[in-house]
C-alpha cells in the first residue's frame, strides 16, 4: 500500500470534501452497528431450528419445519468463475419437479457432479438446503447460516475503517489548518485501504459452505497491522522532509 498516492490530501484541503467524507465515513461505521444490533441476537435462531428439526414422516405437502429427504437426478451443472455469481446446480426429482440450488464454494460435492449423477437433496421449509454424494454432504446457498458471523465481517469491513475516517475528518476540521498534515493525510489513506482489506479478507477464506468469522478477522489483521506501519513510516518520512530546509538555489558558490 502507497498511501502517497491516495488522492487524500486533496480532500482534506477543502471543507467540503472534508465533511463530505466525514459523513461518509459515519454512514459506513453506522451501517456496520445497525446490522449487528439487528442480526447478532437472533443470528443462529434458524440455523438452530434447521438442525434442532426432526426427518419428516411423510412427504410434506408444503413447508414444513421438519426435514424430508429424497432422491434426485442431476440434469445441470452450471460452474462460473465470474465474481459476485454463483455455481449452480439443477435437480429433477421422481415427479418431474426440477430444483435449482446456488452454492458459493464447489467442495466437497460440487465438484464432483456431472449431468445424471444420483443425489439425495434435503428439504426443509421448502427450501432445497443440503445435497449429499458418496459419502459427502454440501449445504446450498438457501441453507440457514450463522448470521451472527456475516454480521461481525461486515462490522468488521465498516466500522474501524469508518470511525478511522470520521476522526480524522473531525481532526481535520477541529485543526483548521491550511493544508492536512502528513498525520492525516496518512490517517485517511490508512482507513480507505482497511476498508477495501475488508473487503478482500473474505474472499481469501472463501470455499467452504460455512460462514465464519474468526479465519476472516485472521487474515484482516495482519493486513492491517501492515497498512497501520506502512501509514506511520509514510508520515514519519514526510514530516522529516518538510522539516529539512531546502537548499537555497540562489546562494552564490563559495
């Protein structure tokens, strides 16, 4: 990371932009706080209930709470490498009935279905939420999830880069200073890069059907640890070199 060519200085230096980010950077941060205050209490409370349910007696005849398992051909396997989208798999059952299932990784069964493959599909709600191959099981897209873990990566993606960048806007603008100083120029370009390290954090502990949040706050902190050092040589040097005089060009050779 190269916080000097973070166009952040130029911020800094106009009101405008200043307060335009400082209330960027309280947004972001407060969308981080709403989610968790919204989600974290009643994040595992399907998940539970998922695995808390009993098998079905019968083939339910619409949702259901308990879970019913059946057979199923494989007629698509549809894989994408394009970011944001999803590998799918279609399903038919013995009554012609065809059941489409997202995933976000390929392992363990995924990777491993060709067209007329025989799986057995868990159902649940009315939702196809787990497949199972050869000894392997795989929960879809649709499957409950530990909400409580999306929501602490996303708080942990939004509020510390958030906070960081309210503070040193409100630094900014308490200082009135004519141009930013390297502390906040460094500061600013310091909560930019944690916010997109956040970002990129989870797409390295992608491939597995299970959301957690500890793997992805083990690879966020040496990243930012990193930056934070990065951001504090970056200001240290600047401020040596605004310190040291400049040679006078115009002094007469001895």
């Amino acid at each position: 990371m190269n916080v000097s060519h973070l166009s952040v200085s130029g911020v800094l230096r106009s009101v405008v932009g200043t307060v335009v980010t400082l209330l960027f950077g309280v947004v972001i941060a407060a969308i981080g706080v709403v989610f968790v205050v919204a989600e974290f209490p009643d994040g595992v409370r399907d998940l539970r209930a998922y695995e808390a349910a009993q098998r079905c007696p019968a083939a339910p005849s619409g949702p259901a709470e308990c879970r019913w398992t059946q057979e199923f051909t494989v007629s698509g396997v549809h894989l994408t490498n394009k970011r944001g989208d999803f590998d799918r798999v279609v399903l038919t059952g013995a009554d012609g009935k065809t059941w489409e299932a997202r995933y976000t990784s390929r392992a363990p069964v995924v990777d491993s279905l060709d067209k007329g493959d025989r799986v057995t599909g868990t159902i649940w709600r009315g939702r196809l939420t787990e497949i199972a191959a050869d000894g392997e099981s795989q929960r879809t897209y649709d499957a409950p999830a530990d909400l409580r873990a999306r929501s602490l990566v996303l708080a942990l993606i939004t509020i510390p880069s958030g906070l960081l960048m309210a503070a040193v806007c409100l630094w900014r603008l308490a200082r009135r200073v004519a141009d930013p100083t390297p502390g906040m120029a460094a500061a600013l370009g310091l909560s930019i890069a944690l916010f997109f390290a956040g970002l990129f954090a989870p797409v390295l502990t992608a491939g597995s059907d299970k959301e957690r949040f500890w793997p992805v706050a083990a690879v966020w902190l040496p990243i930012a640890a990193v930056m934070t050092v990065v951001a504090c040589v970056y200001a240290s040097r600047k401020r040596t070199a605004e310190a040291e005089p400049e040679p006078d060009a115009a002094a007469p050779a001895s």
